[in-house]
C-alpha cells in the first residue's frame, strides 16, 4: 500500500497533468477555482491543500463526481457474500 505521502504527490501530479491538458495556467485555474495561486502552487509541489479547495479545483477540472466514490467500496467479508452481492 502506497504511504500518504505517495498518494499525495500522485494525486497532485494528476491534477497537474490535468489542468495542463485543458491548457489552464496556474493562475488561471486559481481565478476560475477561487483558489489562491499558493495554494495551488504548494499542493502541486508537495500534494498539501485543503478538502475544501481540492473539491474547488476539482470542479474547475471536472472531476467532481470522482469525489461521490470516494469511500463507497463495500469490504465484503466472504467470497460467497461478493457473489450474492451481485
């Protein structure tokens, strides 16, 4: 399992990837987010910001509903309760 901070920088190098990708600037995703630029500077160097300005950035990316899974993966307990589940 990958430690926290791994999962950090991967999530912050996706976000960079991207903001890149849909040709937004820093500073423009920061204007279009309500984002300050230092903290999108700070989390994509080191995966650090906020739940709040993550969704906020998220939105501006479009990948809000990525949030709505988050945490929804049912544990099953048995192999015979992952085939009934179904």
């Amino acid at each position: 399992m990958d430690n926290i901070l791994t999962i950090k920088q991967n999530l912050a190098n996706r976000v960079r990837k991207r903001r890149k990708e849909i040709k937004l600037s820093q500073l423009m995703l920061s204007c279009k987010s309500q984002v300050s630029l230092g903290s999108i500077k700070r989390f994509e160097q080191t995966g650090e910001i906020s739940l709040s300005s993550l969704l906020r950035i998220a939105v501006v990316l479009d990948y809000e509903t990525d949030f709505n899974q988050l945490f929804t993966r049912r544990n099953y307990q048995s192999l015979d309760e992952i085939i009934n589940a179904k």
